[in-house]
C-alpha cells in the first residue's frame, strides 16, 4: 500500500494514527488552536514550551523520513523489476533467433520455452517498475518542496530585518549564578538534537535523490538491453521479413523510450546531487559530546584513503 503524505505544520499539528493503529497511513489533527500564534513568539516561550515544540518539529522530521525511506524501498524494487525486464528480454532474444535461424524441430521446445520464460520475466518487471515510476516522481517533488519551504530555524529565527514585532525581539534572560541551570540546560539539548534531526533528513533528501539517479541509471541500461536486441536482430536476419522487421524496430523504439526516460530522472537528479556538500572525497563528522560544550566536541574526518 502506499505510504500516507502529510506535511509537518511546524508544531501547530500532531500525527495521528490511521484505522487500528496503522501508522502507515498516519493523518493529522487539525491545527491546535492559539499554537501557531504561540510559536510566533518563540523568543517569549518557557523552556518547557520550547521543548514541546521542538519534540513535535523531531516527529515531523521522523515523519519525513519515513516517506523518503518509503520511496527510496519503492524505487529499489523497480530497480529489481527492471533487471528482471533485461533478463527477460535477453531470453526472448535468444529463443526468437533460435526460432529465426533453425528450421522446426524437437529443439524448438527449448525456442519456446526461453521464449515463455523470457515473456514472464519481463511481465513481472514491467509489474514492479510501475510503482516505482510514482515514487520516483513523488520522492523528487518532495525534496523539491521541502529545499523551497522554509525550515523550522527561519521560522524560529527570523532574520533581523524582519522583526517588527516587539514579541519577536531577543528576551533577556535574568539567570544568576544560583538559579539551577538544568532546565536551560535541557532545551539546549532539545534544541541540539532537534538541528541533528534536520542534518538527518537532509541527507535523506540526497539519498532519496541518489536513488532516483540510480533508478534512472537503470532505466538507460534496460533501455540499452532492449534496443541491442532490437538492433542485433534487424542486422543479423534483415528486412526480408516486413513482420520480424516491425517486431525489431518496437524492440528498438522500446528501448529509445527506456533511455530517454532513465536521461529525464538522472540529470535532473545528479544536478541536485552536486549542490549538497556529502558527496566528495573528504568530509568530517561532528561526534556530540553531551557532557560538554559544543565548541569541544571533536570531528571524525573522513577522506577517500580510508574507503
């Protein structure tokens, strides 16, 4: 079944399970009343109400997650599904100029049933590669969506320029040296882990987007298949045969549509790809520390000598 879309609110609705608990069609409530102007004014919150907001923004990101990893399993089996559609298609290439080349007799049967094997094959890839046609259009436009909408820090943080509100100005917090600092110390944790979340779907978009270049890649290999059978066969046997000879140029127009296709997923993909910073030789890993301050937190780098 496919997986339920819903579009995190920034706090102002919570996921909602479906019928009997199904969480994998989950819905929201509708907004809470009084919670989007409340946010507004995230510089006048308590601590506790800044954590029950960056709790809720976590599920969204979670919820996110969830899609993206729901697509990217779709697209792998319609990666799946083609290779079974170049198998089958390699078969009924096989059994077809064995049919061409050899008069009739008791080896036919062996014609006929690469020929049949071929024919189920590919119906059964054809069958997966559907589903992954709408989850690769889906999962693109979701990240698409997601990099245009604003985050949760240009909404708790707008810039300076921005603020005419006296509510929206930066509080003064009165904290002497023998109030107890856990509490300032807690939503500083929720607030961390709630940026890491973030860090976590971003790659999660760029995975989502790598698969779609894959799935793409794998369509121009299927289409290459197809229109090499296609091709082998009209040069081998000729034209003599205008009904072998149509039969030929569908495979080869098959095959053009195949590539076609995988060239319209995979360009748009890679450009995507080269923007995001995680995919190059060297990069470094920030290892939190909770017991310390951020600032000492040390970084694990890794670079392509060690992959």
């Amino acid at each position: 079944p496919d997986y339920a879309v819903t579009e995190p609110t920034f706090g102002t609705t919570v996921l909602k399970p479906g019928p009997d608990g199904d969480c994998q069609h989950c819905t929201r409530t509708i907004p809470i009343a009084g919670a989007g102007e409340l946010r507004n004014g995230w510089n006048r919150l308590t601590p506790v109400m800044k954590r029950r907001f960056l709790a809720i923004d976590r599920t969204d990101f979670a919820d996110e997650r969830s899609i993206l990893a729901y697509y990217r399993t779709v697209m792998a089996r319609a990666r799946t599904g083609l290779a079974f559609m170049r198998t089958g298609i390699s078969l009924i290439g096989l059994g077809i100029a064995l049919v061409r080349q050899f008069s009739a007799g008791p080896w036919s049967v062996l014609d006929v049933i690469l020929i049949s094997v071929g024919v189920i094959m590919s119906i059964e890839g054809f069958y997966w590669y559907i589903p992954g046609l709408y989850a690769g259009k889906a999962g693109f436009m979701a990240v698409k969506r997601s990099t245009k909408s604003a985050s949760i820090w240009d909404f708790m943080f707008n810039p300076f320029y921005k603020r005419t509100s006296p509510d929206d100005l930066l509080p003064t917090l009165f904290v002497e040296g023998s109030h107890a600092p856990g509490i300032w110390g807690t939503t500083g944790l929720a607030l961390e882990r709630t940026l890491i979340a973030e860090r976590r779907n971003v790659k999660s978009r760029l995975r989502t987007i790598m698969a779609r270049s894959r799935t793409g890649l794998a369509f121009i290999r299927t289409g290459i298949s197809i229109f090499s059978v296609g091709m082998g066969l009209l040069v081998y046997f000729g034209a003599a045969n205008p009904f072998w000879a149509v039969f030929d140029c569908i495979l080869m127009g098959a095959g053009s549509i195949f590539i076609g296709d995988g060239l319209y997923w995979h360009i748009p993909a890679e450009k995507i790809r080269r923007r995001f910073p995680y995919c190059f030789g060297d990069m470094e890993i920030i290892m939190p520390d909770y017991a310390k301050p951020s600032h000492l937190w040390k970084k694990a780098v890794l670079s392509d000598e060690y992959l």
